[in-house]
C-alpha cells in the first residue's frame, strides 16, 4: 500500500506550516494503518519514509513483520555530510555554483539548479530520461511547503525542522528483522548504511551495483526480487 502523506500528492496541501512535523507524520501513518485494520504488516520505509519508518518503530510498536529502509539513514546530519562529500566528486566547475551561489543564499538561480541536477543525475537518478512515475513524484517538491518547512532549499543545505534529527543511539531499540538496501552512486552515502548495520540488532544489506537513490527504478528487477524474497522469508518465518 501507499498513501499521499497530507501536503503531497492528491492529498490536501493545507497552507499551514505548523502542522509539517514529523510527529504529525508519526501519528497519520498510525491513523492509516488503524483504519485499514492492519493487525501484521510490514514497513517499506525510502528515504524520507526511513527516517519515518525509524520514528515509527520507535513510537508505535505493532506486529510489525519485517521493515524495509531503502536509501536512508538514522541522522539527519550524517545524510547532509554525506551529499556535502558526494558533491566533492563533481567536476570542480560545478562544485564551483553551488559554492558560490550558497554563499549568497541563492538556492533558486538557473544557474545554481543546473548544477544541482548535475549532481541528481549523478546521485539520485541515473537514468536519463527518468521515469514518469519519479518525474511526476518529483514535481510534487516544486514550492512545496512540507519539503521546505521540513528540510530546507536541498539536501546540501538543511535549515528545516527535521535538521537536528538524530535516533542512532536508539536504533538497537528496534528488534524486528530490517533489510538495508542502498545504490553503488547513493545520495545517502555508504557511511549512512554503515551506521545502520552496525546499530540495528538484525539486519540483511543489499547494494545495487548500477543505481544511485533509485534502485527501484534503475535496477528494476533486481530490486523487485531482492524484496520479495526478504518479505517472502519473513512471512514463512512467522508462519512456522
């Protein structure tokens, strides 16, 4: 199942920033999974959705079957310094606009997005052209108010309400089983992974070789059944 978080999507896009918090998020996906009856399931949780996924668990215990956190982290901090890193392997002309343009707090100049997509089309998706379904998820970020009141201009510079977040130390807390997956070219850089695989009690880790944040997308089918054989055996587990 998914759902368009209030603010996203085709749900309403309510002009008030005092609700986009993550406690609010917290509470809406536990409002979804009580009105659906669901008693035993399991959590996908990508990117943003990770570190909600994270809160989540640590909030609101249920049977939760097996988790999925996909291109994510447990630190906000560690996820920008991973992206301020990543940007260092740009050619230096680029490094040279968004150094330029941050410095004069300029995040909306043509210039500066070129070079901003210079590093999407290396980190977030590598495909060229991207897929219509991530296009259309895209445009939601456009002037979206969540993403800005939440994060901030990009990930380089994160100024939101979520900039402080940090759950690392409390990641032992979440018992159940958790497969780790992340691309080769990640936005969330390897050391965000690491982080979650040597702090979460059970974890399986998978990268894929040919994607950045969009393995699902860049790496379809490897994808599909990397989930679907975790899933599979977690069901059969519980089943015994």
């Amino acid at each position: 199942m998914f759902y368009d978080q209030l603010g996203c999507g085709r749900s309403d896009k309510p002009d008030n920033p005092g609700l986009w918090r993550i406690d609010r998020f917290v509470a809406e996906l536990e409002a979804v999974r009580s009105a659906l009856g669901l008693r035993h399931f399991h959590l996908y949780g990508h990117s943003w959705g990770g570190w909600l996924a994270i809160e989540y668990l640590l909030r609101q215990p249920r049977e939760v079957g097996a988790v999925v956190l996909a291109s994510t982290s447990s630190s906000a901090p560690q996820f920008v310094a991973g992206t301020r890193y990543l940007r260092t392997l740009l050619p230096a002309d680029v490094q040279s606009v968004l150094d330029e343009y941050e410095a004069k707090g300029d995040y909306t100049a043509p210039e500066y997005l070129d070079a901003v997509n210079v590093f999407y089309a290396n980190f977030f998706c590598r495909l060229d052209p991207y897929p219509e379904a991530l296009l259309r998820s895209a445009a939601n970020v456009d002037g979206n108010q969540v993403y800005a009141t939440m994060n901030g201009p990009n990930e380089f510079v994160m100024t939101g309400n979520l900039s402080p977040w940090d759950r690392t130390s409390e990641l032992r807390r979440i018992r159940y089983p958790v497969l780790l997956t992340r691309g080769r070219y990640d936005e969330f850089a390897v050391d965000s992974t690491d982080t979650l695989e040597q702090h979460l009690p059970s974890t399986e880790r998978v990268e894929f070789p040919n994607s950045a944040r969009m393995a699902m997308w860049e790496d379809r089918e490897a994808y599909m059944h990397t989930l679907a054989s975790f899933l599979s055996d977690r069901d059969r587990d519980r089943a015994r």
